[in-house]
C-alpha cells in the first residue's frame, strides 16, 4: 500500500506513494491512475512509463514516449483514468539542467 491515500472527484481513493525524485517503480499489479509532479520552476521533466517491476525501459509503454513536462509548471498532473498494469508501474524520469523535481505514483492495487 502506498505512503498516502488522495480521493478523486468521484470520491474514489488512490493510493499514493511517497515523494520521489528518481525513477521509481510499483512493483505489484495495480491500476495506474496517475502522476503528480512539482518542478524547481525552471527545469523541464522527461518521463517514460512501463507496466514493468523493474525501472528498465524493457516492457509495455504505457505512456507517450518521453512525456515532457515544463520546468515552469510548478505543479502538474497526469490522469490517466486507470490503465491496468500486470507487472507494476516503472517510471523513468530525467531532469534537464542537473535540477530537481518530485513526484507521486497515484495508483489502486489490482
């Protein structure tokens, strides 16, 4: 189970990993529900996502290739609406510039 719980619209609960700042992986079936994002307001974000339980670029893509998210975005948010993922959720993230970012894996254990 994830580190925090977040209800959506329609009063569903996803649960939440802990703050990230590198690739990261849900190594479990779930349902990815999303990713939450903040930036250090000045570097842009590449990100990849695999139904996979290792942090390797070797499975399904379940995301468009190299998602790409500006810098000056502090906050932002990808919802997916649910994508079933068997072998788990691997994200893949770069940060141009040498900055930083995190992230939440919002997802629901399937």
């Amino acid at each position: 189970m994830g580190q925090n719980r977040f209800k959506n619209n329609n009063l569903e609960y996803y649960e939440l990993t802990a703050p990230l700042a590198v690739s990261f992986v849900v190594a479990q079936r779930c349902i990815w529900n999303g990713i939450i994002f903040q930036t250090d307001h000045l570097n842009d974000i590449t990100v990849n996502v695999y139904d996979n339980n290792i942090a390797a670029a070797s499975a399904r893509q379940i995301w468009p290739a190299n998602y790409y998210v500006i810098g000056a975005q502090y906050n932002h948010v990808i919802n997916t609406g649910g994508i079933m993922c068997h072998q788990g959720v691997a994200v893949l993230i770069a940060v141009a510039g040498g900055g930083t970012c995190s992230y939440q894996i919002a997802y629901n254990v399937g």
